[in-house]
C-alpha cells in the first residue's frame, strides 16, 4: 500500500468520524498528489463542508487543500438569477453604498454601480452556483459582510471571496466576533439581541436563548457564512 493510499484511506475515515459531513449520504471524491488533497462533491450545508475541510487537513501528510466542495442548494437556480440576486444584495446593503459593482455576463464585466469618486470595487461571477467575488474594499467587515450576503442568496452553492482589503488590516478574535454579530443583526429571522457571541481563533462560540429551533440553526448558520470561521460551537438554548 502506497503512502498516498494510507493517507487517502486515513482522510475517509476522518470523514466517517464527523456526524455532520455525513459522508454515507454525501460521497466526497478524493485524491492526493504530493502533499496536495483535492476535495470534490456536494455537500448538505455549510457545516459540512467547513468541517470536511477541517478533518481532512488534520490528517498527517496533508500540506494543503484543494477545496472544490460546493454545497447543495436551498433551491436550485440557473447563474443568471443567483448573479442578478447577489448584485441586488450588495446594492440594497447600505454599508456598500460608496463602493462600485460589476458583474461579469456573457464575458463581459458590467458596471451596475458606480459612485462618483468611488475608490473601491467588488467584481462578482456566478458559474454552476458558485459565487465569485473579486476587487478591493475598506475593511475586512466590508469582505466577510460581502461574503454573507452572497451565501443567503438561494441557488448559491459556493463562495469564493477573493476580495482584497485596502490598506491591509490584521484580523483578530474581535473583528470576526464583530463580523458574526453583524452578520446576526443582518438576519431578519434571528434577534441578535439575544445571542452572545465569542471567538477564539477560527473558532466562534454562540451562547443565548431563543425561542425556536429554526432561530437557533439559523444563527448557527449565519455564523458558518462568516469568511474565517472554521468551526461554530452552538450553545443557544431553546425557551419557549
């Protein structure tokens, strides 16, 4: 048996081990080539795929990850629409209102927005699903806000949040606390008033009372969403 079949082997069992990725019901196709594990399928949720990414890059002798996992969809739409629904999110978002959009259709990158003396941009595409944001803004709250935004549209199976940050800003366990609060005061479906929340590296805690599960999942979800996060620990109660 050769190296790479051990660690493949020892990845898919990795995998098994996490209720959540469900690997039984949702195949992750697998293969490794000096160092490099590419991760490809479809995946339930968010959870799912953050957390098939953290258990295969436990796995001795993974140096890195190619991540082609997308997630299955609440709804299943043509491009066109996720794209059109994305550029309307981050139009409608008034913490963008400074900020140029364009989107690329039909090969062609489409000015949708531009404000006078605008000296940021987000560029989005949408192929198969899957998100695409390019450009620069001011903060990374503006990058993972964006990036939000575009997982709530339905139809969307993956983002890739390629926005740069300019000037440069360090990241901390206070941006991204701030980061997932904003993202829960954004969810019209959960009162961020009663969710605490704290982070710890890559790692966000949820703490509060709520009054339905659906709350509950939500906030966890929204968290998930939150560029940076690996994995969310929910500890919400539900009280009628």
């Amino acid at each position: 048996m050769t190296r790479a079949t051990i660690i493949l082997e020892e990845v898919r069992a990795a995998l098994r081990s996490e209720p959540r990725v469900r690997a039984a019901e949702h195949p992750i196709d697998l293969a490794f080539d000096e160092g490099t594990l590419t991760m490809e399928g479809e995946v339930e949720d968010i959870a799912a795929k953050k957390l098939a990414l953290e258990q295969a890059a436990a796995v001795p002798g993974v140096a890195q990850i190619v991540d082609r996992l997308h997630v299955a969809p609440a709804e299943r739409q043509e491009d066109g629409l996720v794209r059109d629904s994305v550029r309307d999110a981050l139009i409608a978002e008034p913490a963008f209102a400074e900020i140029s959009i364009g989107m690329w259709n039909k090969g062609a990158l489409e000015r949708v927005r531009c404000p006078n003396g605008a000296r940021y941009v987000i560029e989005l595409r949408v192929e198969n699903g899957v998100v695409t944001l390019a450009g620069d803004v001011p903060g990374l709250d503006y990058k993972r806000l964006a990036g939000v935004l575009a997982w709530w549209v339905p139809g969307s199976r993956d983002v890739i949040n390629g926005l740069g940050v300019m000037p440069p800003e360090e990241d901390s366990d206070a941006a991204m606390t701030e980061a997932v609060r904003l993202a829960l005061e954004k969810d019209p479906f959960v009162n961020a008033d009663q969710i605490r929340v704290g982070t710890k590296g890559s790692i966000v805690t949820l703490a509060g009372l709520v009054p339905k599960e659906s709350e509950r999942e939500m906030a966890e979800y929204d968290a998930w969403y939150v560029f940076g996060v690996d994995k969310v620990v929910n500890k919400i109660v539900v009280r009628l």
